[in-house]
C-alpha cells in the first residue's frame, strides 16, 4: 500500500478510516486491502474502501460537460492545483498543451482520479476541441476579453489557460470563441493561474451544474 501513498496520505490518522468492522462486504467495488488495512486516502467518504478503477467508473457516470487546458511551454508550476480543482468539480479532462512533463505535487493524488490529455500544439488541441463538439473559451485580461463576471459560457465547453509570464498564447486566443477577464481591483498585473482556473470553473459549475447532485 505505502506505493499507492501521495503527499495527502503521509500523515496517517489525520483523516480516514481503519479496518473494515464486521463481516466482509462482497461488493467488487471494495478493495480487498483498504477492507483489511483502512483507507486514508485523500477521498470523500461515499468512496471509502472502493478501488481507484470504481471511484473512476462513478465519476465517468456524471463528469461534466466541461474540459480545461492549460499551456505548459515553459513547465508550468500551476498545473497540479489546476488538476485538483478539476477533480473537485468532476472535470471530464484536463488537457496539457506543450511539454508532456509537469509538476504532480500539487494534484495531491488527485491525478489518478481524473482523465489527462496531451496535445503537443495549441494546434492540435483546437483540432481536438472542434472533433468533440467543444466550445474553446480562452481565460485571459487581455485587451478585447469580456467579463467572465457576466459572460454566458457555453455548456460544452473547453475554457483554456496561460501560463505564469506570457499568458494565453495569441493561436489559442485566435482559436477560441472568446476570451474573458477576471475583474482585478489592486496593484498586480494578474492572479495565478492555478488561482484563476479555479474561480472560472466556478463560473460555469455556477451556470451549468445540478447543485443538488454536488457531495
Ligand atoms: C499570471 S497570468 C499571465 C499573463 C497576463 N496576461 C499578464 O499580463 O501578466 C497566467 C494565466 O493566469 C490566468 N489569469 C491570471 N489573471 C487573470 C485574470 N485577471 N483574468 C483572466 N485570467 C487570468 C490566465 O489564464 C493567464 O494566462
């Protein structure tokens, strides 16, 4: 099991169950170990003891329409909070434009739980975007953005990130329907961009998800 251990699960009894009390469930969606060892992993508690393959499965089930890329030309740092928080809103993929390589210490573990997807161009993203029927939003505050605040974004819907430095690339912003702004009020030129996928995704959970289904 210590194999199967990510940055959320080195502290062990912080969060978590322990062995299974009782007679053993015979549902294959449990996992033999976990039953017998606990299971202290970083997931909510409908889905103690289950197997990765039928907490995956379960969320297939109910992913939303809603795919997120973010531009990884330079290795992004942001990517892992990027793929948390997708998980946490049932993303149905996360796509990494540019290198293949980023830094998983973010997605505490988060990653094993939700779909991935190279592209190695912005390119062949928007190629891919257009097969699968999605709307490309680009996240930006560049000159010509409208609000996110009051934008309507798409239900099936691909919102698309920059990275720390030069931003959404000008091929991807040219590609998507349209870019929008999160409004600043300080000093700084911008939020990060691990900060500002999460508060879009909220934008369209916030227009498009049965609230009701949510944990
Ligand atoms: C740190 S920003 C860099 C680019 C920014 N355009 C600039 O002028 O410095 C990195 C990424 O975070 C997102 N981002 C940061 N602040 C944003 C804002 N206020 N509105 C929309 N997206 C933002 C965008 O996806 C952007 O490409």
């Amino acid at each position: 099991m210590d194999s199967l251990k990510g940055p959320t699960e080195w502290h062990e009894g912080r969060h978590g169950v322990g062995p299974w009390q009782g007679p053993t469930p015979d549902d294959p969606r449990y996992d033999p170990e976990l039953l017998a060892e606990g299971d202290r992993r970083n997931v909510v508690d409908a889905y103690r003891y289950w197997r990765r393959e039928a907490i995956i499965a379960d969320i297939d089930a109910r992913r939303h329409p809603l795919h997120i890329a973010i531009e990884n030309f330079e290795n992004d740092a942001n990517i892992g909070t990027v793929v948390r928080t997708a998980n946490a809103f049932a993303v149905d993929t996360v796509h990494i434009v540019g290198r293949r390589r980023w830094n998983r210490r973010g997605a505490m573990v988060t990653d094993r739980y939700q779909h991935l997807m190279h592209h190695p161009d912005v390119h062949s993203l928007l190629v891919w975007a257009i097969r699968n029927d999605l709307t490309v939003v680009a996240i930006d505050n560049t000159p010509g953005s409208v609000p996110l605040e009051t934008a309507e974004l798409p239900r099936e819907c691909l919102l698309l990130f920059g990275q720390e430095g030069p931003g959404v690339s000008e091929e991807a912003q040219e590609g998507a329907l349209m870019t929008c702004s999160i409004a600043q009020f300080g000093s700084t030129r911008s939020i990060n961009a691990g900060v500002a996928a999460g508060i879009a995704m909220h934008a369209w959970i916030r227009q498009h998800a049965d609230l009701g289904a949510s944990w």
